[in-house]
C-alpha cells in the first residue's frame, strides 16, 4: 500500500460542503461530545408532522434502539409532497436508464408523487394495510421505486427480493415475513439477456406462501406470462383506474419502513429491519455531504436495488435531498464496455458512486472505452461494497476522474443503513483503499479477540462501533434474540461489524474485510453456509466445505470442497449438478468458481472442519499451513494440495 496522499484541490474545497478538515475535525468531535443536540439539529432537515420527544435511547446489551422516539413522520411525504409544495415539482426526480441504450424515461417530482399516490391507492384496495409486509420481486424498472415510495405512504413494510434470486430463496423470504403482496414483473431484460422469468420464478415461489394474496404484475416485456385469476393483477390495469390522491400516512419515528434479508454466517438469511425517523435523517444527511450533493446535479449510484445501497443511495437518501436520481436496468458491459460512460456523458452525472468489482472489469478491457467518451460532467467518484485496491483506485482516479475528482470509499453494511467511514470530498486528504475516517457522530473502535478497546494509532483489530447512530437497523425481523447474539452478544456494549480493520500511523481506517463466514463476491455479501447447505442438496453430494479464495475480478471467488457419497463417482456431471442445485436453491450468483472433490474433509477431532486449511490451499498458501497436529486425519491435508485443481 503506498503512502501517496491526494488531497483534494482548491477549486473542489472552496466550494465544497465541507471544505477542510478543520471543519471535519470540530464539527465531528462535537457531534460525538454532545450527540443529542447534534441529531436534534440534524434531524431538522427533514419535515416532521410532530417533534420527537427524544433524540435517542439505546442499549447495546438488550439490544433496544430507539431514535426520534415520539416524532411523527411520512417518508414519501418527505421525498415528494414537500418538495412540490416547496415550488420544485417541474424538477426532474428520477431519470430511468433502460438496458437498450435508446430507452430511458424521466419523471419529475410532480410525474412521480402522482404515481406513487395511484400506487398506493391499488395497494389498500388490494387490502394492504399499516404495518402488512409487500414483498417486491424486480429488475430496475421505474415501478420498483414507486411501489416503494407508495408503500412508506401507507405505512406498508416493503421487503425487496433481489431479482437474480432462485423462486426457493424468494419463497423462503416470504415466508419469513409472511408478506401479504408479491409485485413482480412479466420478464427481465439486463445486457444479453432479454427474457428473465421474473413471473414464472414468482409463480414457482407463490405455489408455497400462504400469506400471499395477491401479486401485481408489471408488464416490462409483454412477453405472455401465466395470470393467475382472482390473484393476479396488471399493473398497468389497477393503474389505469386508481384514485389519483392519497393522503400521506402520518407515521411514528420507530415504525418499520423497511426489511431486507442479507446473509451471515451461519443459518437462514436475516430480516434486517430499518425503522422511519432514523433511517430517513442518516440517508439524507450522509447522501449530501458525502456526495457533495447540491441542487442541480445528477447523480448516479449504479447498485441494484434490491440491495441497500440501492435502498439508501438511489432511492431514500436522494429524493429526500431533492436531487436528481439514476437508476439503471443495464449491465456495464452491454451493449459495449463503455455502456457506463455513455450513461455519465448522456445525462450528464456530477457525482457517479460504484463498486470495485466493476471497476476491475472495465479497467481490464482498457482506455478506449474511456477516452472515446467526454465526462467532463464528473465531479465526484464513489466506491462500496469491498475494500478498493490500489490499482483499480489509481485507474478510477486517473482514467476516470482524470485526477481532478475526489474519490469517497465508503464502507458501511447493510445494517448500518447508511455511510459510516468515509473521506469528505472537500476535506479528507486521500489514500488509496483507505476508507479514512468516520462521518458525523459514528464512534469505531478496535477490539482485540477478548473484546478490549485497541488504542492509539498503528494497530489492528476487530471494528466495532461504540454508540447508536439513527440510520442503524433496529431488530432481525422475527428474531431478536438473534439480532442481540450476532451483533451484541460476542463483544457487549459494542455493536460488533463483523469486519477486521487497521488504522494506520495517521488514523485511517483500512478495512482488511470479514472475520466471520461470510464472503464478498462481486461486492454481493454471501454466506458460506448457504452456499454449503445448497451443495448438499445436489444427488450424490454427502458433505461440502466453502470457503473465499482471493479473484482477480470478483474480489473474492468461491471455492467449494465436496465429498461424494460412497459409490458416487467424481464427474462433469456431478460438477454440473452442484452448480445446478446452487442455482436453483440461492441464484446463479453464489455458484462456486472452484470445485474440488475430496474423500473427506480436515477436521479436528471433535468432528469441526478446520477451515482455516481449507482457506489456506484455496489461496495456494502451503507453506503456511500452520499446526495441523489437533485434526483427526492430518494425512488430509497432503491429499488436498496434491489433488487442488490449478486456477
Ligand atoms: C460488507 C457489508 C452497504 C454497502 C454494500 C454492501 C464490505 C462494504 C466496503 C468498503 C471495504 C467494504 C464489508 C462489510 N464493505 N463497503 N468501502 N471497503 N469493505 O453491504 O452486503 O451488507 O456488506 O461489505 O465487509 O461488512 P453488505
């Protein structure tokens, strides 16, 4: 890691909303010495229908986490109405980028508050009320922002399923909510491919959920879909003879807005549960001085979503701040490796905010694609989802910003809600795959394995975060008590990240990534037991181990260790069948990168798979092995360097 810093340029800071780290500096240690006043004001940027009565009150040990307690509130509201009552209705809120490059659509505030009110007005007559779960199965189409803004109208918890989902995954996931509205699409369209069986998966789902009384269909392809009668509606149809007004439900601070299932370490997904207040004053605030966001610029987060940055940073934050919105139905590679930059040059984007893992593959095909298009319209860049290297930052800085455009590397999670470590772009000097400090009010710290507090500067430890912040997720919808053992439990008064971090001599953070059994592929957040217990299922398959490998592209691939059943013959089609069963049980974008087929696995004598060997031959560490003396059979470990496929 190289210790060049880039600091921002004059011309960036003079304008910027914060423009020093003076300012960072004093205004970031009075939010931590008087956190109460400093949310109250904070919270003043939103349009309350009623004040709270208290900032905040939390308990890391019980794990009870409240903020705004008493305010009263509408999201939509918030992100629509009053922004037209303010006179700016005719701005653009949302500009849709389709997946053919001659699509794209617009709606202003006016065009979508409009939507958004007939939407939620299908919803009740649907019988949807405050409180019922809607779960929402989709590509990126303009409907997905609108049935969730319609649902935070009415009070409505919407549960996005992110569309590459299997019909299995989907099913579970409305189960666990037992959500009462499924909305989906008649097919998906992304890149090549032009017909993604978003009904048909939905169809398979819907044959095993109870709770399901209806599912909305968007017509996106009009290719022919099964209609389920007395089930199923058109969107397009309950549209056409909905009421036009519907009036904003007033809701509590600590009301849930939202759950969205993310993977652990171990057992089912979890129901991730953000509430109203909190949620809505983090997202706004993070999203504009992170951003640098100011009235006319365009700004795109390329993320899907049906993932949290998409909930947050396309969707919450933004129309809260009455910026103007990007979403995009496409791939970057489609209909060529320049797709991305088209987008920028064709809408103009000011702040454009990325992952990594598509920077690596874009860097990979070259320049052309990048120098053949203008982008002189960028600003600020962004990065989330995994730690940014160096190469890709430099060619992001170079290539991309053409050195003139503040990078923000912002780590956060989908608990967190929001942006938790991240530069100021007119502030923060920059290091490459630093994540650099912590925003407004956020207290990390570093905890050895025993759970003492790591200090000064130089050091490396477990991240955990000291005090509550309000866009911080409330419960695991259903099961609390799991919500205080994974974050609470391990490391008590602290909320334990999962991550591993260093700050170095001048107090940068460096995100080293999990310490627990979850992966990051393609910045998609992947637990290895699902991906274990989806192997399992495939016929023949008696035991699988999984662990990440380090991947050029992905960031982290997977790489699966799989015993047969005795008799079961190592095959291509053995191989073909686990991919298969990984496909169908969690989607194709947790299939394994790497098969390896083994008579057993290395475990200890208690029966535990000692997974650290097993990650050390996946990365082709063997000289490292480290004390192998505790397992049952170490001759094991032989057999699998002797026998690890080449990658
Ligand atoms: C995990 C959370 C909310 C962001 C999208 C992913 C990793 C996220 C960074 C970053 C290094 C990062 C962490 C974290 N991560 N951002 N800037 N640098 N690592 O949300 O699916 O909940 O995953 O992504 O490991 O724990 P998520």
């Amino acid at each position: 890691m190289s210790d060049q810093i880039y600091s921002p340029s004059n011309a960036f800071s003079e304008k910027a909303l914060v423009s020093s780290m003076n300012d960072y500096r004093n205004l970031y240690n009075n939010s931590i010495k008087y956190p109460e006043a400093f949310w109250a004001e904070v919270a003043d940027r939103i349009t309350w229908t009623k004040k709270w009565d208290n900032v905040r009150d939390f308990d890391f040990v019980k794990g009870q986490i409240k903020w705004y307690e008493g305010g009263k509130l509408n999201v939509s509201y918030n992100c629509l109405d009053r922004h037209v009552e303010d006179g700016h209705g005719n701005q653009t809120a949302l500009i849709w980028e389709g997946n053919n490059p001659e699509e794209d659509e617009t709606y202003t505030f006016n065009e979508l508050l409009h939507e958004v009110q007939k939407f939620a007005n299908v919803l009740k007559g649907l019988g949807v009320e405050k409180g019922d779960r809607v779960c929402m199965y989709m590509q990126m189409i303009p409907q997905l922002p609108v049935a969730m803004l319609a649902c935070a109208r009415i009070g409505a918890v919407h549960s996005i399923v992110f569309g590459a989902f299997s019909a299995e995954s989907l099913r579970d996931r409305i189960n666990d909510s037992s959500c009462k509205i499924l909305i989906t699409q008649d097919t998906g369209v992304r890149g090549t491919k032009l017909n993604i069986p978003m009904k048909s998966n939905a169809d398979k789902a819907v044959a095993e959920t109870p709770s399901i009384q209806h599912v909305v269909v968007v017509q996106r392809t009009g290719e022919s879909v099964d209609m389920t009668e007395g089930r199923d509606t058109w969107w397009h149809e309950s549209m056409a003879s909905a009421d036009a007004v519907c009036k904003p439900v007033e809701m509590d601070a600590e009301d849930p807005l939202f759950i969205l299932y993310t993977s652990g370490s171990t057992g089912q997904p979890k129901g991730v549960l953000h509430t109203t207040g909190g949620y809505l004053v983090y997202t706004s605030y993070t999203h504009e001085k992170i951003f640098d966001y100011k009235e006319g610029d365009i700004y795109w987060c390329t993320a899907d979503i049906g993932w949290i940055t998409g909930h947050s940073y396309i969707v919450y934050g933004p129309l809260a701040n009455r910026a103007t919105t990007v979403m995009f139905e496409g791939v970057p590679n489609f209909p060529d490796y320049g797709r991305f930059w088209d987008v920028v040059d064709k809408h103009k984007i000011n702040q454009f905010y990325t992952a990594p893992t598509a920077l690596r593959a874009l860097m990979k095909e070259g320049n052309d694609h990048v120098t053949s298009r203008d982008l002189s319209s960028l600003r600020l860049l962004g990065s989330v989802g995994e730690p940014i290297k160096e190469p890709e930052w430099k060619w992001y800085h170079e290539i991309i910003g053409k050195g003139t455009c503040p990078i923000v590397d912002t780590w956060w999670q989908t608990e967190t809600g929001g942006i938790m470590l991240t530069p100021l772009p007119g502030a923060t000097p920059l290091k490459p795959g630093s994540a650099t400090f912590p925003y407004f009010g956020i207290e990390p710290v570093l905890l050895t394995e025993e759970g003492q507090e790591i200090d000064g500067n130089n050091v490396a430890g477990l991240l955990a975060i000291k005090t509550s912040w309000p866009g911080q997720m409330r419960t695991i919808y259903g099961d609390h008590d799991r919500f205080i053992q994974t974050y609470f439990a391990m490391y008590p008064g602290y909320y334990f990240t999962g991550d591993g971090a260093r700050r170095d001599k001048d107090g940068y953070y460096w995100i080293t990534g999990r310490v627990d059994d979850v992966l990051n592929v393609s910045g998609h957040r992947i637990g290895t037991a699902e991906v274990e217990g989806s192997i399992g299922k495939a016929i023949g398959v008696a035991e699988a181990a999984v662990v990440g490998f380090q991947h050029v592209i992905k960031g982290q691939g997977i790489y699966a260790y799989v015993t047969l059943m005795t008799g079961v013959d190592e095959s291509d089609d053995i191989k073909a069948s686990i991919l298969a069963s990984v496909t169908k049980e969690i989607g194709p974008h947790s299939k394994p990168d790497v098969i390896q087929f083994t008579p057993a696995l290395p475990k200890t004598r208690s029966g535990k798979i000692m997974r650290r060997i097993l990650r050390k031959i996946a990365e082709n560490e063997l000289d490292s092995m480290g004390d192998i003396s505790t397992l049952a059979d170490p001759s094991i470990v032989q057999k699998l360097i002797k026998t690890r496929p080449a990658i």
